[in-house]
C-alpha cells in the first residue's frame, strides 16, 4: 500500500468519525459513497464526477418533461375526439393556463417565478443556493401548461430545473459558492443540451447568458455535464421528440445576399417580439384582478388564436418540420385559410400572421399564468421569418431560392436576437440540423441579429430592470462585485453626535473622547442637519484667539452628498468619486440620521468579495 493510500485510508477513517458530527446521520447510502469521495479526491475530480452526475439527473428530467409534454399531446389528440376541431382549440389551451395556476397556488404555495432571469438572480443575490422546489416544480408547471397547448417553450423550464438541481447537490455536499455556480451552470447546460440533443449550444448558453460576469476557471464539469445529458437524450427519447431538421439545401455564396436581408428582417422581429412581450407582461401585471382571472383571460384570448392561426397551439416544432418537408398545405388546411383557396398569396398571409401573432400567444401564455420560455416562440418565428422571406423572394420572380436554409437560417437569427445569444443560436440549428456546411449564413444571420438588438437595447429587456437594480451579474466584473455588497453591512453606526445648541466645552469634550474624524450634527428629532470634521477643528485649538470660532453653528458643514439606506453600493461608490469624499453620512427616508460609510470600508469590502471570487 503507497504512502498516499494510506493517508486516503486514514482520511477515510477520519470522515466515518466525523460524519455524524456534521449533522448527516439521515444521509443515505450514496450520499456517504459521496461523501467519501469529496474526500479522497482532488477538488478538479471530484467537481468532474459531479458534472456526470449533474448532467445525467439533468438530462433525465429533460426527458421526462419532454415525454410527458409528448404524452399529453398523445392524449388530447387521439384519445379525445370532439365533433367539431374549434372546441379542440377553444378547450385545452384555456384549461392549461388556469390548471396551471391552480397548481401553482394550492401546491407550491403562489411561488411562480420563472424563466432565465430567476437564475441570474439566485447567482447574484442568493449565493448560487436555488430553491429545492424548482427541481419539480417547473417540470410540473410547464407540460400542464404546453402539454395542453400553450403557445410556449419547454426550454427555459429545462434549463430552471437543471440549475436547481446542480445548486441543490452542491449544497448537499458543502461546496463553496464558485463551485455551486459552477454545476448550476452545468445543471443548466445539460437541460438545455438534453432538449436539443445539442450539447455545445448547451456550453454555450452557460457562457453567454448564465455565466456572464462570473469569473472561474474550470470548464471541464461543464462539458461534461452537456456530454451527458444530451447523451441521456439520445438513448431514451425518439426522434420525432427531438428538436432536429434534417432537410436543407447546400450552401451557395451567391445567395448570401439573401441572407443579409435576413439578418435585417430577424433584428427587426426581434425587437417587436421583445416590446410585444413587454407589452403584454405590463397589461397583465397592471390587471386588478386575481391569479385566477388573470389565467381565464389569458387562456381565452390564447384559446381564440388557436381558433383562427392552429399552428400557435404549443410548441410549434411540427409547422416548422411540416414547412421544412413542403407540407404547407397541410398547416392551411387545418385553419379557416382553407376555406380561401390554396394559393401563393394565401401562404404568405398566413405564415407572416401566425409570425407575427406568435409574439403575442407565447407572451400570453407565459405571463397570464402559464409556464414556459421563449426559446420555442423565437425558433418558431423565425423559421416562419425565413419562408415569408423564401416565398415573396420567388413571387417577385428570384430563381433557385434556398427556401429551407432561410427557415433553418432564420430560427437562429431571430433566437439571437431576442435571446441576446448569438453563438447558443448558431450551434443549437447547426447541431440539431446537421448543418454544419451553413456555419456561414448562421453567423451572417445571427450576428447581424444580434447587433441591431443591442443599438435598440444594451441588455435584453427581460433583464434591464434587474440589471438597473444591480440584481444580476453584468459584463462590469467590479459593478457585480459591488453589488454583492449590501449598505448595511457597511454603515459605521458607532458615531459621535452633538446638538445644534452644544456648548464648546461639550463638543472639546467630544473631540478628546472621540475615534472618528467625523461628529454628526442632529436635531431632537435624530434628523441630520450637518457634520463636523476633525481636520477643520484642529487648527482651532492650537490657536487661542480663535477659541470664539469653535462653535457648532462655525464648525458645522451640509454634507456634499447623503446616502440613502436603500442605495446601491454601486451608487455609493459613484457619490464617493464624485465628491472626492472619504465619509458620508448616510440617513433614512424619513431624515433620521442612521450613521457614516468611509470609502476605505467599502474599498476593503471589495478586495476582500475580489479574493473569493478570483482565487
């Protein structure tokens, strides 16, 4: 036995003695195994073995959401018949939207946050720790809510759920905040890449969207994490649950102005799908009405649409295989565009309705009271972008129009653009169509998308007002360090006050007394009307004929800047610049005088967040 084994066994030994010191003796089996293991590995191998283990659980609730969604789909279309297809639409999208808000109130107790910015928010507001809750609970709320036909995507629900579960086994095995950001985002990473079977567009939505502002080192867990949930995927779910195309024309360079016009028309679309479901979020939340209205409104309004334009029932994945194979006319025939006769101009209609109105049934679905993403609306739009464009492309009289490339083409350039991620954009289509030869029209496209997202906006609207708040990590490694910070933790509350009226034998006797360079001028009322440095006294006292001067009305100064107990150490900071201050006094709303923050306490704070965030 080697020297080294012998210290594991001794470690090992050690653990056993310890384990029930740590409050683990409800620990099962394989927690222990576990356990052992942290132990006996180095730090990088035991965070590997946790991105497999991260990544199989993740892709195998991406399955089961996936399946069940499938299920129910199974189900309402085959097993339940209707004599009429209108009461089809009219009934399901509605009963998903209310179905889920009850669940939403009477079993997980009204708690609904949902979608990408929750994770953003727990990465940097709640040290990585996500609610044990979301491990299920998006998975319940978004197959009643798609499942029954919500105009919605079941990615960002994947997603939700494999950062909580990455967040939950870090807390279970006591790693540290990097490391629980690390498999959330590897959790995240295998969900995403499970749902597509698409496991570097999994790595890189971590990099563009999850992990922005966020310094480490390792990266490996990651990959392995999307290794093995897109892995899980493949083995257990069919083909036709997938997200894959596999019909596409050979890329030509002659037709990159196509393209170009693409990546206009995609920015373009992107930005009124953004203010569309901004809109939409605004109406519903300024409703003075309960949950449950709230959910039967939207549900009515979405069941309608249904009605009208069927192929804004779900997901929309199989208008968008159906365009694909040319079986456009199958779409129509299933709406009351049959009854106006199948023609070229018909089609365009058509498609550039259900294009348009997409915005507003996923923006519907989502925040009246159902569950879900945006990842599916926008691939959905977008492949409906790419065929109005093909189609009025060969109606004004263009030849060899590559029809399906502009479909597949289109759905990375308008996620791009709404997503704010132009490279999860461009290897998700180039993965789940094989199409790997378009490498250069999806970069055109999506890049293109993606810049005239930012000139409209600098940050996605779904994150501006977090953003603004200093909520969420942003691009500003310092501004998010910062923001870790809290105003409180900082404010020196053992200070000297004095009255307006004190004699200047008190105050003397506050300045010999005193530790602080700063003495605080309040009212009866503990209102600040003004503070008194030391460095203005000093020269006074080793002066007799200026003993006169050494009143509080003389001495006494309006502070050039106050802080406010609910400002942002980001704000802090920016009033420190400004004034060139090295104190300022900090009050409530109300005026009441709480205390002073030194700008050293804050530079220190900051060295210290600095040391645990890069070391």
């Amino acid at each position: 036995m080697t020297k080294q084994n012998v210290k594991r066994f001794f470690n090992f030994l050690k653990f056993r003695r310890n384990f029930t010191r740590y409050g683990f003796k409800k620990a099962r089996s394989y927690e222990i195994v576990l356990f052992w293991l942290k132990n006996v590995l180095s730090r990088s191998q035991f965070l590997i073995l946790s991105g497999i283990l991260v990544g199989m659980t993740c892709g195998l609730a991406g399955v089961v959401l996936k399946s069940l969604v499938h299920y129910i789909h199974y189900v309402i279309t085959h097993k339940v018949h209707f004599e009429e297809q209108i009461l089809f639409y009219l009934l399901f999208p509605f009963l998903g939207i209310v179905i889920t808000t009850l669940v939403v109130i009477f079993v997980f107790k009204g708690q609904d946050k949902k979608g990408i910015p929750v994770i953003l928010y727990e990465i940097a507001q709640n040290s990585s720790v996500v609610s044990s809750v979301k491990m299920y609970s998006q998975i319940v709320q978004s197959a009643i809510t798609v499942g029954l036909g919500g105009s919605a995507g079941l990615e960002s629900p994947i997603a939700v759920t494999g950062a909580a579960i990455g967040s939950n086994f870090a807390q279970t095995y006591k790693l540290d905040y990097r490391e629980r950001t690390l498999l959330l985002a590897a959790g995240a990473t295998a969900g995403i890449a499970s749902a597509f079977n698409a496991p570097i567009a999994g790595i890189m939505f971590a990099f563009e969207i999850l992990l922005t502002g966020v310094v480490f080192s390792d990266f490996i867990p990651l990959v392995v994490a999307a290794v093995c949930g897109s892995l899980v995927s493949k083995i257990l779910l069919q083909g036709d649950v997938l997200f894959q195309f596999k019909t596409r024309n050979p890329f030509d360079y002659h037709n990159i102005p196509y393209y170009l016009i693409l990546g206009v028309l995609c920015g373009l679309y992107a930005r009124y799908f953004v203010l569309i479901a901004r809109y939409i979020d605004e109406f519903f939340h300024g409703l003075k009405l309960s949950r449950i209205r709230k959910a039967m409104l939207g549900g009515t309004i979405l069941s309608i649409l249904c009605v009208l334009y069927p192929p804004l029932f779900g997901e929309g994945y199989d208008t968008i295989k159906a365009i694909t194979n040319g079986q456009i006319q199958t779409v129509i025939d299933n709406s009351l565009f049959q009854f106006i006769g199948y023609r070229e101009w018909v089609v365009i209609v058509f498609v550039a309705l259900i294009c348009l109105l997409k915005a507003f049934s996923a923006s519907i679905t989502i925040f009246s009271g159902g569950n879900g993403g945006n990842f599916a609306p926008s691939l959905f739009a977008g492949g409906s972008l790419g065929y109005v464009l093909a189609l009025v492309a060969v109606q004004v009289g263009m030849h060899d129009v590559p029809v399906n490339n502009l479909v597949i083409v289109g759905m990375a350039g308008v996620m791009s653009g709404v997503l704010y991620a132009p490279l999860t954009a461009i290897f998700l289509i180039a993965e789940s169509t094989s199409g790997y030869d378009l490498f250069i029209p999806l970069m055109i496209v999506s890049v293109i998308s993606f810049l005239m997202a930012k000139w409209f906006s600098a940050i996605s609207p779904d994150l501006q007002k977090l953003a603004a708040e200093g909520k969420i990590f942003t691009r500003e490694h310092d501004r998010n360090l910062l923001s870790l910070l809290h105003i409180l933790d900082l404010i020196d509350k053992d200070v000297q006050a004095v009255g307006p009226g004190a004699s200047r034998d008190e105050l003397a006797e506050l300045v010999r007394t005193g530790k602080r360079n700063m003495i605080a001028v309040v009212d009866d009322s503990k209102r600040l009307l003004g503070t008194i440095s030391l460095d203005d006294i000093r020269p006074l006292l080793f002066s007799p004929d200026l003993y006169d001067m050494l009143t509080i009305s003389n001495l006494m100064r309006v502070p050039s800047e106050v802080i406010s107990d609910f400002d942002s150490v980001v704000g802090v900071v920016k009033k420190f610049d400004e004034t060139g201050a090295w104190n300022l006094p900090v009050v409530k709303s109300s005026g009441e005088f709480v205390g002073f923050i030194s700008k050293s306490a804050v530079l220190n704070s900051y060295r210290q967040l600095l040391r645990a965030h890069s070391g």
